[in-house]
C-alpha cells in the first residue's frame, strides 16, 4: 500500500529537542506522517522512542520543536482544542492501560459518554460493534480486564482506543508480549482496521514482523535523530545500527518471511 | 500550511451528515448526504427514528451516493435503519455507496451481527436485606478463620527463625522501626499534646464545681496511662502504618514481585511480614510512652493555665495518683495492638489481587477493621483488668 495521496502531512515533527537534566534525548527530530500511512517507530532501548509518541500524543512536552498534527501545533492549543483535537486520535498503551475498576464495554463507553450526546443504547451498541470488530466474543465485553489475558488486554485496549472512531491511532509496542500466533493475528487486525477505517497508524514496535507485514514506512532513531524510510531504502542504509538492526538473525529471518 | 488544514477542518464540522426522504414511483427514497459520523450520529438517529414510511411493506431504497465520509458510528446508524425497516416487513435496497464505505458498512455489520442480546439479569434473593445480612456473616466469619490462620503462619515463620535467627534481615526491620516509629512521633505527639489539653480543661470545668480541681491530674493520669495515651497512639499508628503495609505489600502484589519472590525461594512472610511486625512490636509501646509524656504535658500546660497548679504540685499530685502500675496497665496492651495492626495490614495487603483498586479497597478495609479490633480488645482488656482488680 503507497502512502494515501494527501499533500498534507497528518503528522508532522520538526526540530524537535528533548532534554532530560544532562542527558539529551532527542536533537533535532524531523519527520512527517502522511495520511492513511503506517508509520513504524523503532531503536534501540533508551533512545526515546515512547517518549517520541508520548510528546506527539501530549502526555509530555518537548524542551524545544515543533508538533502538528492534524495541522494544528500541538503546543499552541487551547483546552477547548486540546480536547476536540485528542477525539481524533486513539491511543493503545502497552499492556492496555484499561480502567481496571470497569468492564470492558464500560471502558470503551468512557470517551463516549464523555464526548458525545449520543442515546445511551446507541452508545451501548457503538461498544459491542467495537468489541466485536476487534475480535473480541461478545462475553468478553462484561469482564473485568483483571479477568483478560494478555492480549484480550490489548484488543480491548484498542477498542477503547477506536471508540471515538479517531483519525489517527497511536501504538505503544501493540504486539509486545503477544505469542508469535497473536502477533500474528494483531498486526492483521490492524492493517484491516486501519484499511476499513482509513487510519493513520503510528506504531512504536520491536516486532520485526509487525514491520514488514504492515508499516508502510519506518522512522527509525539513531543518533538522537530520525531516518526515514521504507523498508527497501533502509536495508540499503549503511548505518551501522540500522544495518545490523534490518540484517542481523531477526532481520533476515522477518524478511525472509516476507517473501 | 495551517490555514488549510484549519479549514478542512472546519469544512468537517459544517459538513453534517443530513438525511431526506420522499415518496417516488411508489418507492420510499431515503438519501443520506455529508459525513456521517460520531459527531452527527445523534442527530442522525433521532432523525431516522421519525422518517419510517407510512405504508405498510413499502420497498425502501436507501441512497448513499452523497455521503462524503463514514465511520463506524454512523455506519451503525445505518446499520440499525435497515434492521429496523426489515424488521418492519419492508423491502430495503442500498445503493450508491462508494467501494471504501460499502466496505466499512459490511465490516459493522459483521460486528454487529455477532452482539448477542444481553443477557436478562437473574431474579434477585426474594429478601436481598436478609440475603446481604447472611453473605456478610459468612464473609466476616471467613475473614477471621483467615486471619487466625495468617496469625498461625507468622507464629510457624517466627519460630522457625528463632532456630536460625541469622536469617533475620535487620536491614528492613530497621527501615520500618524508622517509619513507624521515629516518624510517627510528631503527629502522635501533636495529638497526644492536644488531647492533654482537651481532657484537663473538660476535667477542670466539672471538677472545679466541687472545689477539687487539683483531682485533674489524677483523671489525667490514670486516663492518659490506662487508656487514652495507648489508644490514641494504636488509632493513629493503625491509620499510618497498617494503612502503609497494606498498599505497599499489595503493590507488590500487582506488580508480582510476591510471585517473583516465591520464584526466587523467598518466603514473603520472612522478608515481608516478619520486619514489619516486629518493627511495629518495638515501636509502638515506645511510641505509646512517648504520647503519655506529651499529653500529660498538655494536661499539666492546660493545669498551670487554667487552674493555677504549677509545676511542682502537678508533679507531686501525679506522684500520688498514678503508680507504676498505672503505666504498664496501659502499655503492657501496646505489644498486643502491634501485632493486631501489622497482622491485618499484612493480611490485607497479600490479599490483593490484580487490579490496583484493590489496593484501594483493601487499604481502606485494613484500617476499619484494624482499628476496630484496637478498640475491641481493649475494652477487653478493662474487662479484665476489672476481673484481676488491678
């Protein structure tokens, strides 16, 4: 899939500094997203590759650099535009983050009720369409997620994440701690979703695989910057970083998978 | 760059998904136009709600060419609209949507197929008071075999450490002695000054009616001694301290470093329970001392206040009034309290599971129900004490 034919970046990061004390995190990131793409986000550990997704997302501010997503600058916003502009994003945290007091389909009901004036049976229906287009049965929608397995954990995250049919949805290692049949499954669920819904997808990943079957293209952090790229241009990279990361035993061995 | 994007935006808003219908060549036309989304899904449904065709089995055609955008609340909104006409008996035909949204549409459809109605509620108890009043007997007499036999496991673990008490970890021990001890002091010892003061101007205000208000230090006395100073100390104690195990233990819990321990050949009730309670075994009669001091201080700063009796004749009148015995009446109660408080604030801290309301609830139930067994045994102490004549 080519990225979707807007002149318009969905998200676009430029110059972006982070500083934590002494220690810089980031130095001058630049990238953009394109509508309808999936961006993969990858490096090594501790080279700030949530941070990167918590600052776009607003959970944390950059020292310096400018944010835009969905053409607005992140840093210039009212509360007022803060919230309506968070309506149109969806985030899935690590390992859910689901409100552990609630129900699934309670928690996939919270931004609704919140946000929207919607009846409440519509509202109701919205979260089991939502529970059900994950790939969830419909028994799972009145558990507790103390009483989800890991990766329940994650769709009903990710239905919560979809609940208000968001333009862009954000993704904190979506298939980490998954079985390799679960990951599987997950990256497919994202690429239909993301295909059905007409998502921008950001997701910060470890998984080679999820890589190759759905990023469209990779921001990858090295050296406190971003290399952007489609698969093919980074496995030409001779970074040694990217180099070994696209060409050593998991490259070669997703890749190879791949076809 | 910005004004663009501001403007598509705003386009969206003002772009609201409408519907019209009317009667043609015997056809019942819907059409649905603009973008049909979270934002006008509302409207859209109550509209859809009043737009039924007026005949019976009517064939509806539902237009979707003019739709400019989808998303699932809105595709659910059309969803509906046709389950309800077919259910209605009337013959629905969808037409011109675009591929990308058509996709969508059967996508929730899909999902929406798959929602099983929910499931009735079953029948209630026929008298939910008495019903409620029976679960909750059940679960308080549960609670205290548990704890009863939490007390047995910590006795076992206690003893088995006497056999090898190289084994105890000071380090911890000597960490909790400082919480619950040296730093509870200031807050005990606040209250404990304000209660002096309290409890000798009460005492004065009645005793003065007879003209023995020097008999102020000797209801401050045996009061502080026997029972308010360890009393109040235990409440506090069990507000800050087992509150504090609870939520630590229980933490720990949820972030499995319990299971991790286990893993590890560690036992949680060595490394876990053990310093705790016999930190708060040392602390709490010291700290117990420590407010009788202060709040006789308060009393004897209210005394001088109030009713002109110095110092000196504080002193001595104290001298005659209380004994030695007075004192450890009421500390000799303070070991008991410790270990009542660290064993609930234990229990109820391995107790958590998964979630951190948990810790939450079980916090807050740790404090309740150690209190409460604080102020128990202590009228059974009276009881007692009453018994022995002492």
């Amino acid at each position: 899939m080519i990225a979707g034919g807007e002149d318009h970046p969905v998200i676009r990061v430029s110059g972006l500094r982070t500083r934590f004390g002494q220690q810089v995190v980031h130095d001058g990131v630049d990238f953009s997203v394109a509508k309808g793409e999936v961006m993969g986000l990858v490096g090594g550990s501790g080279t700030g590759k949530s941070v990167l997704l918590r600052e776009i997302v607003g959970l944390m501010e950059p020292t310096e650099g400018r944010i835009e997503v969905l053409g607005r600058d992140t840093r210039q916003l009212s509360e007022r535009e803060r919230i309506a502009l968070q309506a149109r994003w969806g985030m899935l945290f690590q390992d859910g983050a689901l409100f552990s007091s609630l129900t699934v389909l309670e928690n996939i009901q919270v931004p609704l009720k919140e946000h929207t004036s919607l009846p409440r049976d519509l509202i109701e229906e919205i979260a089991r369409v939502k529970v059900a287009m994950v790939g969830l049965g419909s028994e799972a929608g009145d558990k507790y997620p103390s009483q989800l397995s890991g990766g329940m954990r994650k769709r009903a995250g990710l239905a919560r994440a979809l609940a208000m049919d968001p333009e862009i949805l954000f993704l904190d290692e979506p298939t980490a701690g998954l079985d390799p049949i679960g990951a599987n499954a997950f990256d497919e669920l994202i690429g239909n979703l993301q295909k059905s819904l007409g998502l921008t997808v950001v997701m910060v990943t470890h998984d080679l695989d999820s890589l190759y079957a759905i990023c469209d293209r990779i921001a990858v952090l090295v050296d406190k910057k971003v290399v952007v790229g489609t698969i093919d241009d980074l496995l030409k990279q001779d970074h040694p970083w990217i180099h070994d990361y696209f060409h050593g035993p998991r490259g070669r061995a997703a890749g190879a998978a791949r076809g | 760059m910005m004004p663009r994007g501001s403007t598509r935006r705003r386009e969206g808003y003002v772009q609201r998904g409408t519907i019209t219908s009317a009667w043609a060549e015997g056809q019942f036309i819907l059409t649905a136009a603009g973008r049909w989304d979270i934002a006008s899904a509302q409207v859209l449904e109550t509209q859809l709600r009043a737009k039924a065709p007026d005949r019976q089995e009517a064939s509806v055609c539902l237009d979707l060419s003019g739709l400019t955008a989808l998303d699932t609340a809105g595709a659910l909104v059309i969803d509906r609209l046709l389950r309800r006409l077919r259910n209605q008996g009337h013959q629905v035909a969808v037409v011109g949507a675009r591929a990308d949204l058509c996709e969508l549409l059967r996508e929730v459809q899909r999902a929406s197929q798959g929602i099983a109605t929910p499931m009735p509620l079953p029948a209630g108890p026929r008298f939910p008071f008495v019903d409620r009043i029976g679960r909750v007997t059940v679960a308080v007499g549960q609670d205290a075999l548990a704890m009863l036999n939490f007390l047995g496991l910590v006795t076992v673990t206690l003893l088995r450490l006497l056999r090898a008490p190289g084994r105890f970890r000071w380090k911890p021990f000597a960490f909790h002695l400082e919480q619950v001890g040296l730093n509870a002091l200031p807050i005990v010892g606040l209250l404990s000054f304000l209660i002096g003061i309290v409890l000798a101007y009460q005492g004065a205000d009645q005793l003065r009616r007879f003209g023995a208000e020097i008999y102020v230090v000797n209801l401050l006395g045996i009061g502080v001694l026997r029972e308010i100073g360890i009393l109040m100390t235990s409440i506090i104690v069990a507000g800050r301290s087992g509150s504090a195990f609870t939520a630590q233990i229980g933490t720990m819990k949820v972030n499995q470093e319990v299971d991790a321990m286990r893993t590890l050949g560690l036992d949680p009730m060595e490394l876990l329970v053990l310093p705790r309670m016999l930190a708060l075994l040392v602390a709490l009669p010291l700290v117990a001392f420590f407010a009788n001091v202060v709040a006789l201080a308060g009393g004897a700063v209210m005394a001088y206040a109030y009713l002109d009796i110095n110092f000196v004749q504080f002193t001595r009148q104290l001298q005659i009034a209380v004994s030695a015995t007075t004192l450890f009446v009421g500390l000799v109660k303070a070991p008991v309290f410790a270990v009542v408080i660290a064993l609930v604030g234990c229990y109820e801290g391995l107790r958590v599971t998964g979630s951190a309301e948990s810790v939450g609830l079980l916090t807050t139930k740790s404090v309740v129900v150690s209190i409460f067994l604080v102020i128990v045994l202590d009228a059974i102490f009276s009881i007692l004490f009453s018994y022995l004549g002492i």
